[in-house]
C-alpha cells in the first residue's frame, strides 16, 4: 500500500499545504489505497526536506510533481489516460503556472502580512519550548522573505502580487468557464493541482487576504471546490 507523509489536516481540508492537497487529492480520484501519515516531524525522513512524499513498494518518492508522474507512469496513465497530447501540454502549462507562481502569492499572503503571519506562528510554531519559540519562527520567516526574493516574485508591491494572482485566477475561470472539470467530465491531474491550491484560497478561513476574496469571486472556481471537496473528501465535510 501506498504511504503518503504530509503534515495533516486543518479543518474542512486535508492538509495546509497545496502540495499535500494535490498530492492526496490524486491518490483519492485515482481510486489509490494509502495510508497517511501526518506531522511536520517527517520532514526530517523525507529525501528532500520537505512534505510531501511517498514510499511505494519501498520507494521514496519526494516532491508533487514526481509523486504524481511516479503514479502516472506505473498506473498506465490512470487519470490522464484519457486526455489528448495537446490537452496534456495544456495542463502542463497550467500546472506550472500554479505551482510555480499562483502558488507564491498564497505565501505572501500567509508569511508577509502581518496579520496572517501572527495566525501562522500560533499554528506552526506554538508548541515549540521556550526559549526556541522566541527566534526560530522569525528566523524561518525571514528564510521564506529570502526564498520569495530569490524566486522573484518577493520583489514585487503587494499590489502587484495581488495583481499577478488575479491574473492566474482569471485565466483558471476562463479555461474552466462552464465545464464540470478543466477537460470536461472526467478529472486529471490538473484538476488535482487547482484544487490544491484553490482549497487553500477558497474553503479555508483561516487566514484572509484580498487575493483569497477575489478567489471567491469566481463562481465556478468556487463551485470547482466545493465539487471536488464534496466527492473527494466527504469525511472532512
């Protein structure tokens, strides 16, 4: 059986991180037995430091992106089968754009406002010992600052940031527009990697920021979610 190691679940969705989300989310529409395997203490076992990753058979495999091609192939093309050569350079296109951009605005918003920040230091480093809670969550935040500069999206005026999500999400509503999923009836692993990230921005209230409000404007992003929710993860619902 398959072991999924992400760091849990946080209300309606299964885990904080998009990644996790996608990559649980795949396992669940691919109709893949899992066992998972929650805390941020296995990020020191996974191979690249960071959650989530798999072991299959007795292989790791760390990082979304590979976890799902790792399935993919050895499951005969199991969600993506279906999809022309065309439509997969498509999702590929779009899969980049979140993971790789819409993706870091949702880190501005939850890492470098400051109202989100004080939520995200209670949530992840609340139950650190004194005097390790005085200086470690400042100290990875400004990691984060460094890591979002070197990405380049850190070098932007929130409003900015703010636009490039907006842009993202319009582009998802718009290759949605009035389809049930991104390629029509059937989900694939695009639909895996939206919600992950629309999860984050839509169900969840726990931080607030404008990029999340103008998610929500977008009707059939939101219906996307729900849908997706509802059928996958009736158990947190």
């Amino acid at each position: 059986m398959i072991e999924l190691y992400k760091f849990g679940t946080v209300g309606r969705i299964c885990d904080p991180s998009p990644f996790c989300v996608k990559t649980e989310t795949y396992l669940r529409m691919a109709g893949l037995p899992y066992k998972s395997h929650s805390g941020p203490k296995y990020l020191r076992s996974s191979p690249k430091d960071k959650l989530p990753y798999i072991r299959d058979e007795g292989e790791i495999i760390s990082d979304s992106t590979f976890i799902l091609r790792h399935l993919e192939q050895k499951h005969n093309n199991i969600l993506d089968g279906h999809l022309t050569a065309e439509q997969k350079a498509v999702a590929h296109g779009f899969m980049k754009m979140i993971d790789e951009e819409l993706y870091w605005t949702m880190v501005y918003a939850r890492w470098i406002l400051d109202h989100n920040w004080v939520i995200l230091r209670g949530m992840f480093f609340g139950s650190l010992p004194f005097p390790l809670k005085l200086f470690v969550p400042n100290m990875i935040r400004k990691n984060v600052e460094k890591g979002m500069k070197g990405h380049g999206i850190g070098r932007h005026s929130e409003s900015e940031i703010e636009e490039i999500a907006a842009m993202d999400l319009q582009a998802l509503s718009d290759f949605l527009g009035d389809k049930k999923y991104f390629f029509g009836d059937r989900v694939s692993t695009l639909d895996a990697t939206a919600f992950g990230i629309l999860s984050q921005m839509i169900l969840s209230d726990t931080f607030t920021a404008s990029t999340f409000d103008k998610a929500r404007t977008y009707k059939n992003l939101v219906d996307f979610t729900n849908r997706i929710q509802d059928k996958y993860f009736a158990d947190l619902t």
